[in-house]
C-alpha cells in the first residue's frame, strides 16, 4: 500500500477534527503558515489540502482570508414577495446594507419596457449590498420610475427598507414579483462585493415588482440580484 499523500493526510486531519468539533461551524482553520509548520509541506500541498476541503463541502474560502468551517445553510422562501429585510429578520438575523451607488438617470430601453416608462423617462438607481448578522447575503441593483417615487433619492438606503419606504411613504402596496433564477458564477466587482472566491457559484434573479396604488396595478421596481449560496439555501413551495 502506496504512502498517504501529505495534502490527503492535512486534509483528512481537519476532517476529523471539524467531525469531533474542535473547529466549530463558522470558525476559522488554521493559516497556511501554520499548516506549512504543523505538516512540514510546501505551501502548495496546503493550498491543495484546502480545495479538496472546500470542494467536499467542509470549508468555504474568501479572498485574502483563511478558511473557516462550512455552516448550514439557512433556508429562505421565494414564494412570497418580501424584502431583504423582512426575511433576514424571519431567519432571526440582523439586517444590514451598505449603499455602493444611487442616483437619477435616463431609463434604459429594457427598464422602459418593463416598467412601461416613456422614452428618456428617469429612474432612480440603487446598488446595495445585504447582510445578514454582519455576512454579505446578496448584492441588488434596482431601478424605480421616478415619476412615482418623486424625492426618494433623499432617503438614505443604508438605514431603510426599500420597500419600506414605498409602503409607508409612497402608499404604494407591493403585490407580486415576476422572477427569473439563473445559476451565475461569482465575477469582478460582485466577487469582491460577496467576500467569495472568483467563480463561486451564485443564485441571480432578475424581476419586476407590481404595486397597488388607487386601486390599479402597475410595475414599480426592475431589479437583479446576485445571492450567495453558501450560507443561505433558497426554497419554492409547489402545489397541484
């Protein structure tokens, strides 16, 4: 019988000891300097030892920082139209956002389409990172039509609930969501944004929010959204 190779040994170390609970789910693992001294391998063998971790599920990686031991992964409904907000808080969860850009500009011809706006209408943008007890949940870019929303630039979106705002501010009740789910990997700036590695798998959805004002229905919101997977499972309910 051949040698254990030493990134199968490393590995299997760590199994075991996340197994017996030394490391527990959420904490970090030892830094590759450490497991260089600990095994005495090249920082090459650590680095496989690692994505054999991360690829069996044990571990997740981000960038510049050690591993840390996988938690579950927390469930979240797409059958019900809510904000990020509202659902970090079902989960028990604190609800954060930080603000990455938002503005007026010209609708393009995509959210004239979808958000039936005249041509050259403007829209208020808004780029927002979600996070759930300080860990980026998602990253939203939405558009709203302006002419409903007059002034909303004004509020500030790192302490408010969108739709919040549109609910209590603008009377307007949100109804229902047409969404689009794809399976994207994670690239450039969202990479960055979600503090995962370059080509993690991501959730995207692209929707458009309808809303209730006066008795009439009309879309208010066009928005994508690109989810983490790690540490959040999503969830639809289907009846016959």
């Amino acid at each position: 019988m051949g040698t254990q190779p030493k990134y199968e040994l490393i590995k299997n170390d760590l199994i075991q000891a996340i197994t017996d609970g030394v490391y527990q789910p959420g904490c970090e693992l030892p830094s590759e300097i450490e497991l260089i001294d600990t095994y005495q391998v090249s920082r090459i063998t650590v680095r496989r030892a690692m994505d054999e971790l991360y690829r069996a599920g044990f571990i997740e990686k981000h960038q510049g920082k050690r591993g840390y031991v996988k938690e579950a992964a927390k469930p979240q409904e797409l059958t019900r139209v809510s904000s990020y907000t509202e659902e970090i808080l079902r989960q028990g969860m604190t609800p954060t956002r930080k603000v990455i850009a938002s503005g007026l500009r010209l609708c393009t011809k995509a959210e004239q389409a979808t958000l039936s706006l005249d041509k050259a209408a403007p829209v208020f943008f808004l780029n927002r990172i979600i996070y759930a007890d300080n860990k980026p949940l998602c990253y939203t870019s939405t558009s709203l039509p302006y002419q409903l929303f007059r002034d909303i630039e004004t509020y500030d979106f790192a302490e408010n609930s969108l739709y919040d705002v549109i609910e209590n501010q603008y009377a307007v009740k949100i109804s229902s969501s047409n969404v689009k789910l794809k399976a994207v990997p994670a690239e450039h700036e969202v990479a960055e944004y979600l503090d995962v590695e370059k080509d993690v798998p991501l959730l995207h959805s692209s929707a458009v929010t309808f809303g209730i004002k006066d008795h009439t229905e009309f879309p208010i919101e066009s928005f994508c959204t690109y989810y983490r997977t790690d540490l959040f499972e999503y969830t639809l309910t289907q009846k016959r």
